[in-house]
C-alpha cells in the first residue's frame, strides 16, 4: 500500500499504481475506519493484467506439473505460518469473526492442498489398438490466460477456490476481488510475491464493473470464473459467453432447511442457529427459511429463539465475539428494510435485531440476529436473498409440502434436512433441487475435492469450482490418434 493508503495493482511480479482516477475508500465494517483505497480502474488497467498474463503463458505451461506444484507447496506453507495475520486481515475488512476467519482460510489452503495433486489429477487417458497399429490418447492441456471476479463474503477462500487449479493446470491468471474487501487479497500477493513466483503467473486487478468489464471484453481472456450476487452472475455469463469464453458464474442463494418431529431438537436448533448467524447471515450456504413439518414447529421456534437470542455480537477480533456486523451501512439499511416489509407481509418479528448498538463500536454496521415467524407463502421476503442475520421460518404439514414450498424458489443453491428417518432423508437428497444437499447438517459446503455446486439461479454454466471440476474448467481436451509406417502397424 502506498503512504496515502491507496492499493496497487500486482502486474507481471511488481506492485504497479493502478491508471486509475477515481479510489475507493475500504471500510472496516465494525469500526468505521479507512483501511485504504481502492483503484477503481477498469481496461488500462486490465489490458497491462492481460499482456503480463499472455507473455507468461508460454513458458508457464512448459513448466512441468511437478516444478508448478512447487509454488502451492511453498504457498501453503507460508499460508501456514502467517495463518493468524491473514486471518486477522480477514475479520479488519469483511467483519466475520476470528473464527470464522481462520475456517474460511483453512478452506482456502484445503484448495491449495487438492490442486498440489495436479499431476494426477490432470492426466488424461489412451488406449492402444483402436485400429490395428492405431492408438488414440486425451490430453489435457492449459487454456491460456484466465480471471476470477470475486465477492466480498469470502475475501480468500473465493479466490483460491480458483487460482491454485487454474496455475497448477499450467494457465496464467487475472484475480479481480471484491472492491470492498481487496486488502486480503493484496496481502495474499504479497506472500506469491515472495515464494517467488515467476511475473506474470498470477496478476492482481482492482476494481468494481468497468474493470469487469474489460476481462468480459480482453479477446485474450479465456475462461471467466465468477461468484457473486444473481443478477451480476447472469450478466457474466451472457457477456462472457457471447464472447467466446468459457464461464462459470456462481449466483446468489435462499437455502431452506426442514424440520421434521423426529430430528434431535436440540442439535438441529443449535446446528441451524449457526447456519442462519453464523458470518452474520452473509454466506452464501447459510439457512435463510426453516420450514418445521406438523409438531417440529413450536419446539424448534422456541429452541433457535433462545439460542440466537444469546449470540453475542461484537467486532470480530474482540474476545468471545460471536458474529460481526454486516459489510457496508447500505446493507445494513436494506437489511433492515427488508425485515420490515417482512412484517407489513403479516410475519410475527419474534426476535428484532434491528437497531444494534455495540459499546465501543456505536460506527459498525451491526444488526442482531433477528427471526420472522409465519412468512406468507408467496411474499416478497420468502423469495429474496436477504444476506443477514434474518431467518425466517414457515410451516408444512408433511415432507411434501416442505418439499413443494423449497422447490418453489428460484435459487438452487443448497438444502438441508433434520430427521432421524432414513427414508425421509433419502426421498428429500432425491426430490430436493438444489446444488448442496444437507442430510443433518447446517452448512452442506462440499470439501475442496468435491464441486461446489449449485443449481437454477444459483450457478451459470456446466463445470463447478474446486477438485476435479476445477481441473475440467481449466483445460481443453485434446485427442490423438497415431499410426507410424512399419510392418507391425496396421496396413492398407
Ligand atoms: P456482487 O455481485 O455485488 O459482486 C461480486 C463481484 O462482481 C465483485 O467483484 C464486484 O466488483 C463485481 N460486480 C458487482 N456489480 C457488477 C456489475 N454490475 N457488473 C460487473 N461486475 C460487477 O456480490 P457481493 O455482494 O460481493 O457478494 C454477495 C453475493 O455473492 C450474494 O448474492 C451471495 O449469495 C453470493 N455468493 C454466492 C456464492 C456461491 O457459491 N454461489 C458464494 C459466495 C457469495
């Protein structure tokens, strides 16, 4: 960061000052304070990114596998030593507490772990004698230069769903993070900085929409991995795809989890307390709207109630803080807004966090969990992603109303259940349409060997992020079939 706290760019291995006019100023969501400024560039900028990454790629994906993986052994490691500073970093600019920042680091790094197996994980596949003396083989190789544009709920962990596999497969990368949390990643380059990555492997680019703009734009750019709120994930992959790229776009989200009478009452209440609370609602997994089957209803409601009642909210690096405000005033606002249509809508407000104050932190953008009883189907507030500390909850009288009233949203993205019946849990991972399924857990966020899927508007495109989805993003397959003019080789 420069003297006036204005961030760089990471171009081609230097810290290059963005030709950008206009800065943003990153707010910590907590206290109030400037951390710094954020260039908001655009194609100049982004155009310098894609040179870099283009003139990298050759030698890049020369590299064998195994010199490439070197780097994700060194960076994990350093990742390691430095795990409580980054994860301090995370907590200053998003908000999230120290816990929840050291998991979603942890996460990241298991990304990193998984893409070191890219030796393995890239091969491709033969077979001898298609014809006599005839053999064919699949390779997989590099796509060229790829970018990642990134939201603010997860300053790293997002980015490193992407970038270890895009590297390690032998591409050349473009990070655009979040304008509202772009320290962390700064801080990530700093460390690739110094494990010695070669200029230009990985390039830093920040940012809000011209510079998104410009990656949709860059000819050069291959491949477009985007997450992000739904209507900004559907304009990517329009623009992106009808330019030729490759892209996934990861949406927004309303996950439903359903209560049944046999669930383990208190487990299931303390499990979802901390899907719906925990990174103060803004997890793209989180519970947004429990659905309690016939008599879950009032031993459940009264069960989070209490719980969500006694979280304890405060900034994120204060001791025994449970949940941390959220990210800017404007969400906050809009937040609050909505929990008040929610009761114009005619839901009962049985928990109200609005209008948080938190001693020593009167400037953080706090709300406290908050619940809605009784949402009416079909109401505004049952149908939008509201990315806060909110549940609501709405009842069913059997698995199939349950079924029926989830099924009805647009989003896709995850769905639990709470039972002790293996045929309900089995007839709700068949029926249910969404990406991530939860059989008794709150937070269904597949491991980094398995693909973060998600369905409906909740993800564009075919191939996932992370593990082997990840090595199919980021490589084109190539087949050859070969016959050499001897006399053991098949003849005409
Ligand atoms: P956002 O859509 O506002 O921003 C995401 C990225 O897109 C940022 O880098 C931003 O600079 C850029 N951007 C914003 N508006 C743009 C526009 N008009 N044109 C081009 N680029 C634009 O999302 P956010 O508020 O940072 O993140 C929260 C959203 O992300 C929520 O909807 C959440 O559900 C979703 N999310 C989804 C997943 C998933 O896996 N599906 C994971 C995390 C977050």
């Amino acid at each position: 960061m420069s003297k006036n706290g204005q961030l760089p760019n990471y171009i081609n291995g230097r810290w290059q000052r963005s030709m950008a006019s206009e800065y943003m100023a990153v707010i910590n969501p907590a206290t109030g304070e400037a951390l710094g400024h954020v260039p908001l560039g655009g194609e100049p900028d982004v155009a310098a990114a894609v040179d870099a990454a283009q003139a990298a790629f050759p030698e890049w994906r020369r590299t064998p596998p195994e010199d490439r993986i070197q780097f994700l052994f060194k960076l994990k490691q350093i990742l390691e030593e430095r795990f409580d500073e980054i994860a301090r970093l995370i907590t200053i600019e998003n908000g999230k507490t120290l816990t929840e920042a050291r998991a979603e680091l942890r996460r990241g790094v298991e990304n990193i772990e998984v893409a070191c197996g890219i030796p393995v994980l890239m091969q491709g596949y033969n077979l001898e004698d298609v014809a006599r003396g005839i053999d064919e083989i699949m390779i997989r190789q590099p796509l060229g230069v790829v970018a990642a544009i990134t939201p603010f709920n997860f300053p790293v962990m997002v980015p490193l769903w992407f970038m270890p596999y895009a590297i390690a497969c032998g591409n050349t990368f473009i990070s655009k993070p979040s304008e509202r949390v772009p320290v962390t990643m700064q801080r990530l380059f700093e460390l690739l900085h110094e494990i010695g990555l070669p200029p230009g492997v990985a390039n830093l680019v920040h940012g809000a929409k011209p510079s998104v703009d410009a990656l949709l734009d860059q000819p050069s750019v291959r491949a477009i991995s985007f997450v992000g709120s739904t209507p900004v994930a559907r304009y990517i992959y329009a623009r992106a795809s009808e330019n030729g790229k490759r892209v996934q776009a990861q949406g927004g989200a309303k996950n439903h989890v359903v209560v049944l009478p046999d669930a383990d009452m208190e487990m299931t209440a303390q499990i979802v307390n901390d899907s719906a609370f925990g990174c103060a609602g803004q997890r793209c997994l989180a519970v947004s709207t429990a659905i309690t089957v016939g008599e879950a209803q009032r031993a459940f409601r009264d069960a989070i109630v209490d719980l969500a009642g006694s979280i304890r909210v405060n900034y994120g690096l204060e001791e025994g803080a449970q949940m941390g405000p959220v990210i800017t005033r404007e969400s906050q606002a809009r937040i609050e807004t909505l929990i008040a249509k929610g009761a114009n809508e005619g839901a009962t407000v049985v928990l109200d966090g609005r209008g948080a104050r938190i001693p020593k932190y009167e400037a953080g953008n706090f709300i406290k969990p908050t619940i809605l009883d009784d949402i009416p189907a079909g109401g505004e507030i049952s149908k939008t992603e509201i990315f806060g500390p909110v549940l609501s909850i709405t009842h069913a009288r059997t698995v199939d109303e349950a079924i029926g009233i989830l099924s009805s949203s647009p989003y896709g993205n995850a769905a639990s259940i709470f039972t002790n019946s293996g045929a309900a849990a089995r007839k709700f991972r068949y029926e249910a349409p969404a990406g991530n399924i939860g059989i008794n857990i709150g937070v269904a966020a597949p491991m980094a060997y398995f693909p973060f899927s998600g369905w409906k508007e909740s993800f564009f495109g075919v191939v996932h992020g992370q593990g082997r989805d990840g090595v199919e993003f980021y490589t084109e397959k190539k087949v050859v079939i070969e016959r050499w003019p001897k006399e053991w080789s098949r003849k005409f």
